[in-house]
C-alpha cells in the first residue's frame, strides 16, 4: 500500500500556457513497468479521469520507464508464480491468493489478467520499444500490458515485442533493426536515474508538473483531484493536499 504523495521537495518550474491553444499547461509525467499489475490498473483509472477533466486539451502526459526487476534474466520463461514464490519465499497458494485478488481488481477496471500464463520477464527492450513508439506509446503500453498480463507473450523476447509493435502500426524491420542495437537505450536509463532523483520506490508513480504526485492505483476521483489541483497550481491558484492509499508495487513486491 503506498500513501499519497503531496508534493515534490525538488521541484521544477510547472509548464504553462498563455492560451488556450498554446503548449498544455499539465504535464503528467508517470513512472510505470510494464511488469506492474498495478500499474495496468492505475492507467485505466487514470486514463477514465483524464477523459473526463474539462481542460483535458490542457493535459500533456509522458510514460517513463520504471524497472521492479531489473536482475530478471532475458529470455527464462519463468511462469509468473514460480518467479515470485521463489523472490518473496512464500507458499504457491498464498502467491494464487494475491494473484485472484489482483486479477478480481483488474476484472472490475474492465481488465483481463490470466497469471495462470503470465511469463516473468526483463522489462528494459519493453521501454525501449515505447521510447520508439512516438505518438504510438499510449496504444502500445496497452498493448504490452494486455500481451504480458491476458495473452502469456513472453515481452523480453525482441521478435515478439516486434510482433506487438507491428500491431500498433510500427514498422516491424525498422523496429527489429532499433532493438538489435541500443536505440533508446539512454532514454530508459535517464528515466530510471529520474526515479531515483524523485525518490520513487514504487509504481506506478504520477507526477504532474513536478509539483504534485500520487502513487498507486488510486481511484478515479483521486486522478481527477491530482488534475484539478495540478491545472489550478499552473494557474497561480491555491492546490490544497492530497490523501489517501493506494495498492501498487514497489521494488521488492506487489501489494497482490
């Protein structure tokens, strides 16, 4: 469980905008693994309250990459409950436990999570390949987290995660050329040392005009909140606190 973020102590100057069809005054900035259930749940609640906020054409929104494993080896095809019985030391029925809770979580978000077929994997290609992705990302972390979490694909396999780009409209050669190189690579790395300067330990992470944060799949209503008083702060305006709990992960667990 992880407790709201109210502001941020290093903060950077907040974005605004002269009129209305100037550069958007929020930036939202989210720190997310594609490997995170929490972090597939917290999008979806986010997402919903985004398209609700009135000044959603106000709103820039930026996914950076976080890691909760990054000592997970390439290509191992590790179910998903051998992994973490393994990583946290506790029994395979406990381990189903969270995962029915999570998975219970998800179906009321309208997300399918099968961890029956979900595969441990190395997340850092994955990042890359959003990193790639232009004005494609949003439709393409939907697609990793509905490849990894409801259809089993192994994402730190490069021919698959090519196969999921091409899905999304990318071009399948040019990424494969992208991924057999370290393309981005520098990119994924300065959103981790980014974490580290925010102190983010756990995912996913919301962090509007490094002013304000929340962490956790929060509820709607708590995004809707961190919007409003995100707009009103980039307008000169009084934010007030945010509170509350969220589940999410961090770099040890999942709250599953």
């Amino acid at each position: 469980m992880f407790e709201c973020v109210v502001t941020i102590e290093n903060n950077a100057p907040a974005v605004h905008a002269g009129t209305e069809s100037a550069l958007p005054t929020v930036l939202i900035e989210v720190w997310s693994d594609i490997a995170c259930p929490w972090c597939y749940i917290g999008k979806r609640r986010f997402t919903d309250a985004l398209d609700q906020f009135p000044h959603r054409d106000r709103v820039s929104v930026v996914w950076r990459s976080y890691q909760l494993a990054p000592d997970t080896p390439v290509g191992a095809r590790r179910g998903e409950l051998e992994a973490l019985v393994e990583h946290k030391g506790m029994p395979a029925d406990q381990v189903r436990q969270m995962f029915a809770h999570v998975a219970t979580t998800a179906a009321a978000d309208g997300l399918v999570m099968d961890f029956d077929t979900v595969i441990a994997a190395n997340t850092f290609d994955a990042h890359r390949l959003l990193h790639l992705a232009g004005e494609r990302r949003d439709v393409l972390l939907e697609a990793l987290f509905r490849a990894h979490f409801a259809d089993g694909k192994v994402i730190d396999d490069r021919a698959v995660l090519v196969e999921i780009a091409a899905t999304v409209g990318m071009d399948g050669a040019e990424v494969a050329a992208a991924l057999d190189g370290d393309a981005a690579a520098d990119v994924v790395r300065a959103d981790l040392d980014a974490a580290k300067e925010l102190r983010v330990s756990g995912v996913p992470f919301f962090v509007a005009n490094r002013r304000l944060a929340v962490s956790g799949a929060q509820p709607q209503d708590v995004f809707g909140e961190l919007l409003r008083q995100a707009f009103e702060d980039a307008e000169g305006e009084t934010s007030a606190a945010l509170g509350g709990e969220a589940e999410g992960c961090n770099d040890d667990s999942c709250a599953i």
